[in-house]
C-alpha cells in the first residue's frame, strides 16, 4: 500500500493552492514543493489513490490519499511465454508430463509428446513448468 500525505497552503503570490510538504518516500513526478495542488491531485487519483481524508482551515488544507496494491493472479501460462518448440516438464495434479510445446493459446497448452500423441493441458491444471 502507498500512502501519501499532502500538506497544501494558499500562496498569496499565485492566489493558489500549493504543495508545502510532502511524503517523500514515494517517487511521484510533480509531487513537490511548490507545485499547484489540483493538477498534482488529479494524477495521483489517475495512478490509482484514492483520497481516504482531508482536512483543513482557512490556510493550510491536509490530504491523506492511499493506493491498494494491486494483487494480480497468478497466470501459469506465463512461465511458458517464449518456448514454444521447445523441450518442457510440466507438472500437474494428474502427474508429470515432458514433450515439445507446439501451442500456447489463451487457458490451455499443447505438448507433442516422444510417443507422436498431442496432449492438451489446461492453464488452471498447471503447477509447474521446468
């Protein structure tokens, strides 16, 4: 999880709203000191924060934003990617099976197997690729 606290004062000089601390534990382009706070703002929300609180007077306006990290599923079919006509080992709950991979289509593989059979295995059957 990232979490960003912006600290954002009115600047007499652009009649603005402007950035006058910062977490700077996030590298983030535009997230400085003295940068207008709306455009700032609206790129972080564009990445991804939301804006969980605020709070402020009439000089100084505190905001509190978060980004979830992003849990992606795990897809077995990426530890194929670039081999195709090549020798694998794929181990599955059924068992252990070894041949050339002649497809890699959207939620299955095929393997040429030495016997001259073609088998046909599901990505949610994978559990290993060596």
């Amino acid at each position: 999880m990232d979490v960003v606290v912006i600290i954002a004062g009115n600047s007499y000089a652009t009649q603005r709203a402007v950035i006058n601390c910062y977490d700077a534990t996030l590298d983030f382009p535009g997230l400085e000191v003295g940068a207008k706070l709306t455009p700032v703002l609206a790129s972080l929300m564009e990445s991804g924060f939301s804006l969980v609180d605020y709070d402020g007077n009439g000089n100084v306006t505190t905001y509190f934003m978060v980004r979830e990290a992003v849990v992606s599923a795990c897809n077995p079919l990426s530890a194929v990617e670039g081999r195709l006509n090549t020798q694998v080992t794929i181990q599955t709950g059924a068992g252990t099976e070894s041949g050339t991979l002649i497809l890699i289509g959207s939620d299955v593989i095929e393997i040429l197997e030495p016997s001259g059979d073609i088998l046909l295995i599901p990505a949610s059957s994978i559990e290993s690729v060596i």
